[in-house]
C-alpha cells in the first residue's frame, strides 16, 4: 500500500470520524432541524411527487421520444429566430406555473432533445417565476406596486437570463448549431395535431391535479393566523362578518380567521370560473385520463410507449433522488414554513438580516430565497409575515424574483442536467439581477 495514492481516502475517512465524533445530538436546535427536515420531506412526498414529479416525468420522457428533435430545434435550437424562441420558452413556461422542482424534468427533457442553452434556461426560470396567479395574488396581498414589478422583473428576467446565458457560451452554442445543421430531417410518423391533442391531456393532467394545491386561495390564504404559514385550512365558507370568517374544514373542524388576511381577495374567491373548475377539478382529471389511454392505446405502437417508459423513467432516476436529498437539507437549515419550525439558522437572523434597503440586505434576501424551497404561491404568505416583521419592500421583490425560480433541490439538479459551472453562473446571475432590482425598487417604493 502505497500512502501517494491512500491519503486522500485517509483524510475523507477522517472527517466523517471527526463529524460523528463531534455530532450536536441532545442539543435541541440540532435535534429540532433533524426533525424538520424529516417533517418536510414527508411533506414534500405527499404534497408534490405523485400528483407534481410523476405527470411531469411523463412529460419530460413524452417530449424525448414523441417530439422530433428537429421541431425542438426549429423553435428553441441554438439556430432558431431569438425572438421566436425566446417567446416560446417564456409563453411555455408561464403557462405550466410549476414550481421550481416540477419544471426541471421538463427543462431537461427540452435541453437533451437540442433546445440552445439560452432558451432552455429562459424556460426554466419562466415556469415557476412567471406564474399569472401568484403576480395577481402578490399585488393584491403584498401591494399593487410590488406585484407590477415582480411581474415585469420576472419577464425581463426569464429573457435577459436566456440571453446572458448564451452570450457567455456563445462558442459551444455555435458548435452545438453545427453539428445541428448537420443532422438529417427525421420521418414523421404522426401528425402534428394528434401529438398536440396528447400532450394537451397530460399537461391538463398536471394542472388540474394539482388545481387545489397550487391555486385554491382559501388553502393558502385561510392558514395565516400569525402572518406565516402554520397549518393548512382546506374547506368550505360556514359564515362571515366585518371582522372574520368562519371556515369549516374536511374533518368537520370550524376555524376562525381573521377579516384582514382576506382583504383584496374577495373578488377571485368569488370567482365563479375559479369555483367550478375547483369542484370539478377531479372531473375534469378523470376525463383527460381518459383520453390520455385511448390516444395511448390507438396511437401508439408498443415499442413507442416502451421507449417513453424507459425514457421517464430514466428522468425518474437522474432527478428524484437528488430532489429529496436537497430537500432534506433545506429543511435541516431553514425548517419548515411558519413560527415554531426553525432549522439550524434561526428565523430572527433572516428578520433582523432584510429590514431597510441596504446591498446586504438586498443580497442576503435573494440568496436566502434562492436556497429555500417555495411550493407554488407559499412564497406570499411567508412574506406577508417577513415584511410584518419588518422586512423591506426592496429585499421582498429580492426575494420574489430569486425564491421561487430557484431552490438548493432545483440546484443540485440543473448541474446534473448542464453541468457545475453553467449551473454556478445560472444562479449567480438570477441572485445578482434580483438584488440589483430589489436595490432599484426600495429606492423607489421602499
């Protein structure tokens, strides 16, 4: 044995020794953070895989083996008209309104399939950053000022982003258009509206799934009894006057919330389109399920459905071990939403770091929401009770822009997809734009 080529396991083995050896186990922040971070794993694995990750991987396997690499290439390649393909990125994005872990099997099912690194990047940041809901809802909880700008930074973001991206690898996107140029026009064996129609029903699938748990507004906004999320309240409107209103959940539970937590909401709650399709949502599922079999069964051969098994599934094995692994350790370091969960970092260091409008606290807001996880339209109320804590309007667009576009689980996952330094500078530019216009905004409306 020679110790040349041994002491770099010597030194690993030593450091594991000296973590065990020096584990914090019985002190009570290290044993809570443990216990969050288990408490919000099995949340994220009830909340998110089955009805979020699954259809999304389906999606992502459907888009490698159905779609043409040439279709990709010709709306979102390295070679396609900028203006077209930034559009279509940042329109197909928007209109998902995914959060920042259900986009990546998407982002990377577009990426592998030849899409240029601008678009596909311009894709990843839109879906979960330009969602039409969560804008409306920001003005209306948050204030009319720091809605219009999330909307307008996260447009000029998804885009400014795609473009920074491919100006910095400009040399391998041209190389990457070459050996496009070079290859063949694959054969069609469809039409282009019947795959259309199928990807149509799974994309309905993830939405309407998913409708309650991303845009039903009485179970976000009907939790807040403290400003940050501390439970969920799903149910029915029993009664209401000027200063609450009384909600009965599905266990038969009544819940008395206060008036001011639902000002500016009454005319979406109302919503009669929004009502419908929140009762029937289930449906609404069952019927596209339907379809999504028959089109399946009548389409497609055998060994198609084979191959976009394989390909979901390899999906499935390159991005849901890491996603739960980061969510394990965001919960271990910020905890789960809402008072009495902390992590190891203490809620009032985060409180006391973003009041004002200083850089720091500028910097700091965008890194802190970059690195947490944000299930869809969850990133308001949090707000709401920061900015009541004394958080500043600057650092809350910061944190707005950087928070729910990004997530140390999305992190982890984007640089197995384009590698480490590509996923470095991706991150480094969304937190460097989301201080500069959360320094601009609180000069402002601060």
């Amino acid at each position: 044995m020679s110790l040349k080529t041994e002491w770099k396991k010597l030194l690993v083995i030593a450091a594991i020794f000296l973590v065990c050896y020096f584990l914090p186990v019985g002190s009570a922040r290290f044993d809570n953070s443990i216990t969050e971070s288990l408490h919000l794993v099995k949340w994220y694995a009830r909340e998110h895989v089955l009805l979020c990750l699954v259809p999304a991987f389906f999606i992502a396997g459907a888009i490698s083996v159905f779609i043409s690499q040439a279709s990709v290439m010709k709306y979102l390649g390295a070679r396609a008209n900028k203006v077209l393909a930034y559009s279509v990125a940042s329109i197909s994005g928007s209109i998902l309104a995914v959060c920042s872990c259900t986009v990546l099997p998407l982002f990377a099912g577009i990426y592998k399939m030849g899409a240029g690194l601008g678009p596909a990047t311009a894709f990843l940041y839109s879906g979960p950053a330009v969602n039409v809901l969560a804008i409306i809802l920001t003005a209306r909880i948050l204030g009319l000022e720091l809605g219009i700008a999330r909307a307008v930074g996260a447009i000029v973001f998804s885009i400014a982003i795609g473009l920074l991206m491919h100006m910095i690898y400009r040399k391998e996107e041209i190389d990457k258009n070459n050996a496009q140029m070079a290859m063949p026009e694959p054969q069609v064996s469809r039409p282009l509206w019947k795959n259309a129609l199928y990807f149509a029903s799974m994309v309905g699938i993830l939405v309407f799934a998913n409708w309650a748990r991303s845009g039903d507004i009485r179970a976000i906004f009907l939790c807040c009894p403290g400003g940050l999320t501390s439970y969920k309240v799903e149910g029915t409107l029993v009664a209401q006057n000027d200063d609450a209103v009384i909600v009965k959940d599905t266990s038969g539970k009544t819940h008395q919330i206060p008036a001011e937590l639902l000002e500016g909401l009454e005319n979406i709650e109302k919503n009669s389109l929004y009502e419908f399709i929140y009762r029937l949502r289930w449906v609404i599922v069952i019927i596209l399920l339907g379809g999504f079999a028959l089109m399946a069964l009548y389409w497609f051969s055998r060994d198609e459905l084979g191959q976009w098994i394989s390909a979901s599934w390899s999906f499935t094995v390159q991005i849901l071990p890491l996603l739960l692994a980061g969510v394990l350790v965001a919960g271990f370091l910020l905890g789960r939403p809402g008072p009495g969960h902390e992590g190891v970092i203490p809620t009032k260091w985060v409180n006391t770091a973003v009041g004002g409008n200083s850089v720091r606290a500028n910097l700091f807001a965008a890194v802190a929401g970059a690195f947490m996880y944000f299930a869809t339209l969850t990133e308001v109320p949090i707000l709401q009770g920061l900015i009541g804590a004394g958080m500043g309007k600057g650092p809350a667009l910061a944190l707005l822009l950087a928070g729910p576009a990004l997530s140390l689980p999305n992190m982890l996952v984007i640089r197995s997809v384009i590698g480490t330094q590509k996923t470095i500078v991706f991150v480094v530019l969304v937190i460097a734009m989301a201080t500069v216009s959360g320094i601009i905004f609180g000069m402002f409306w601060g």
